[in-house]
C-alpha cells in the first residue's frame, strides 16, 4: 500500500481568555490509499479538531502551531486558505454528523449537488446534473430523480446523510473524512450508511478516515484504529489486534462500555470519571486519575507512544518494558 496521508506531532491549539487549550497535542499518523481508519475516542479527545486540521478549517481562537499534514506532495499546514479550499472536494471531502446544517435549507438537493460538481470538475449544467443524479443513485436513493429536485427538509435524516456522502464523492476525493457520520441516525439507517460507505471505498478505492466515539460501528468496516484520549494517541493498530486484545487500559474501557449485538443482557461498564479539560490537563499519563491500573510512574512521568510491535502503537507504562505484566494485574483487580 502507498501512502496518502502523513500526519506528523500535529498540535493544534486553542488561545483563549482563560489559557491555553492544547484540543490536539502531538498527533501523528498515517493513512494509505484506500485505507479505512477510525478515529475513536470519548467526546473531547481532540478527533473533531484533528480532522478539522487536515481539512483547513480551524477557525481563531484555534491554530495549528506544530507539526506537518503531509498529503501527496502538498504540507497542508503550509498552504494559504485559497489552496485548501481547492484542495477540500476535489481531493479531499469531509462528511459531519448533523446533514440538515451542512446542506442549505434554501437549495434543492440537486442544485447543491450540482454547484459541488460544478465548481471542482470543468462541466456544464447538463452534464453536472446527469453526475449528480449518476452520484444518487450509486448510494442507493430511490426515485433519485425526485430527490435530485427535493429540499433537504423533504427527506428522511437517512437520505440526507445519502445525499451529503453523494456530494463528498462527487469529485471523486481520494480521502475522505467522516465525522460522526451515523450518529444522528436509528440503528438501521447506521448500519446501511456504514454499508454503503464501505461499498463505495470498494469501488471507488476513496480512504476513509472515521471519526466515532463508538467503537461498535468500527469492527465491520475499519481497517484500523486509532484511539485518542486528551488531545493524543494512545492507541493504535490494525483492527483484529485492536479488537482481540486492546492494550490501552482506556482502550479496554471503551470496548467494556461498547455493546455487543449477542451480549445484550452484559452490564455494560462506564469508564469511571470524565475526560480531562484540556486546560487543566493531569500530570503524568493523562488518563491516570480514570486508569484501574494507575501505578506511583503514571502520577509522575508521561508515558511515550510505543511501538510495541509492526504497526502497533501504545501509550502506556504497563506497555513499556515490553509484554506485558497486565494479566496478572487484571487478575488482582478482578
Ligand atoms: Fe493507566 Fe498508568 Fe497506563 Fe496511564 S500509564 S494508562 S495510568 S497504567
Ligand atoms: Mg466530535
């Protein structure tokens, strides 16, 4: 596989009144053509404002103010804002959460599919009209016609988020950035939205970075995990290894309070505590006032991401001398 993506130490940081805010302390990770990779972590870990940096669109008080996004042969952290916009749909899409406040209430669907195909592809109004339709229904919208001359309140929350992933795709980017993109929806609709994401990786070969705080949905259609927690990377690997034996005490946390469809009657267990404010950040390893298995080290010294083996990364001092002394500790705290 060849790369794509190279995010190197990002940090990007908010300046506000009452401090700093380091929302994204020291980020880096890659993500090869065609790769699908989940970004997974509790609300406020830093995901959002991670893919907001590779899209372009921190906003002040927030600023980049280390470290490299590397995409072909571009430092995205470098370009002025008229060159990321070029590159943003054309190259690179995002797709949020909520579709009804990224797509414009006052436009049929069909327009703004069109304008999208319009302004990064030489076409004409003809031709954009007959992609957009061709984008409809290639993610599975029935009577795509209609819905091409439809307004976004007209349709399902479903169809929407259809609608905004034909629009991402419609220029053909080699990346793109899902944030949330199933969380507002029923638990079919995820399931058919995550489907079809990966349908369209499959045909098209499109990267996919999935930004999600449940690990659930990532199991079936990720390639890799990426697990953040206070603004870093705590975890990472290929999907099987993550799943079959997380290392991250936050990582085994997060899949303890993630339901299992055949487990359903399992308690599930909450991560004790809350994520960090970024502003006043723990010392020592940021998740120690959570960790069951907080030793005097994790109070004093942060612990260093670690390769623990190929293309396997973790942040923990349990995880530093090698394998591991965390069974015996699991049996202890049992
Ligand atoms: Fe827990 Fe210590 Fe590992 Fe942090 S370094 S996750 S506190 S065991
Ligand atoms: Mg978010």
């Amino acid at each position: 596989m060849n790369l794509l993506l190279d995010v190197k130490g990002l940090k990007t940081y908010f300046y506000t009144e009452s401090g700093k805010i380091p929302a994204v302390d020291g980020v880096s990770f890659q993500v090869n053509k065609g790769e699908v990779v989940a970004i997974v972590g509790e609300s406020g870990c830093g995901k959002s404002i991670t893919s907001f940096s590779i899209m372009g669109l921190v906003k002040a008080p927030g600023k980049i103010v280390d470290g490299e996004i590397l995409f072909g042969n571009h430092d995205l952290t470098k370009m002025k804002n008229k060159e990321i916009r070029k590159l943003r749909g054309n190259e690179i899409s995002m797709i949020f959460q909520e579709p009804l406040s990224s797509l414009n209430p006052l436009f049929t669907v069909g327009f703004q599919i069109s304008e999208a195909i319009k302004l990064h592809q030489k076409v004409g109004r003809k031709e954009a009209r007959n992609k957009g339709i061709e984008m409809l229904r290639k993610v599975g919208i029935p009577r795509e016609e209609k819905v091409y001359d439809s307004y976004p309140h007209e349709l399902s929350g479903g169809m929407r988020q259809r609608v905004m992933i034909a629009m991402a795709l419609s220029c053909n980017p080699k990346l793109l950035i899902a944030d949330e993109p199933t969380t507002a929806l029923d638990v079919t609709i995820q399931a058919q939205i995550l489907q079809l994401m990966k349908k369209l990786r499959d045909e098209l070969d499109t990267a996919i970075i999935l930004i999600t705080h449940d690990l659930g949905v990532v199991a079936e259609m990720v390639d890799r995990v990426i697990v953040m927690y206070a603004g870093q990377v705590v975890e990472q690997g290929g999907v099987f290894e993550l799943f079959a034996d997380p290392k991250h005490p936050y990582t085994k946390g997060l899949m303890k309070s993630t339901p299992k469809i055949n487990e359903l009657k399992e308690e599930l267990q909450a991560i004790r505590g809350t994520v960090p404010t970024p502003s006043d950040m723990p010392k020592g390893c940021r998740f120690h006032p959570r960790c069951p298995y907080a030793m005097k080290k994790c109070i004093q010294q942060e612990p260093n991401l670690r390769e623990l083996k190929v293309n396997y990364q973790v942040r923990c001092w349990l995880h530093e001398e090698g394998e591991v002394v965390l069974n015996e500790l699991e049996e202890r705290t049992a």
